[in-house]
C-alpha cells in the first residue's frame, strides 16, 4: 500500500498550501439588452479556513500512517 502513503504525503502539501495561499474567483454582475452590456468584474481572494485545512492535513498524515502500517 505504498500508494496510500504517496496519495497522503501529497494531501498534506495540499493542505500546507492553503494555509498559505488564498483562492482566487472572478464574479461578473450587470445586464445586457440587445447590443449594449453593462456590468462590473470583482476579483476576490478567499483564504480557506484553518479547521479545514488541519483537517486535510491530518487525514493526508492518517493516509501515510495506514499506508506505512499495511506494508
């Protein structure tokens, strides 16, 4: 089961990294009618919440954990 520990290691760097990284999303609001649009373009970034990511990290770590004890 060395995959597990492989997909593990990989699910805690995913985790690492959104502690760090925000999210990036575009919104696009307005209207159009006929030829003529109207409308506004938001960019926001969204930081994922820290529970989340303590829970990615310690389910990537249960993964290596499970991975290393089936070998």
């Amino acid at each position: 089961m060395k995959q597990l520990f492989w997909i593990g290691l990989v699910v805690i760097v995913v985790g690492l990294i959104s502690l760090v990284f925000p999210i990036p999303h575009n919104e696009r609001e307005g209207f159009s009618a006929g030829g003529l649009s109207v409308g506004i373009q938001t960019k926001h970034s969204e930081r994922v919440s820290p529970i989340i990511s303590a829970a990615i990290i310690l389910s990537g770590a249960g993964m290596m954990i499970a991975g290393k004890a089936r070998n």
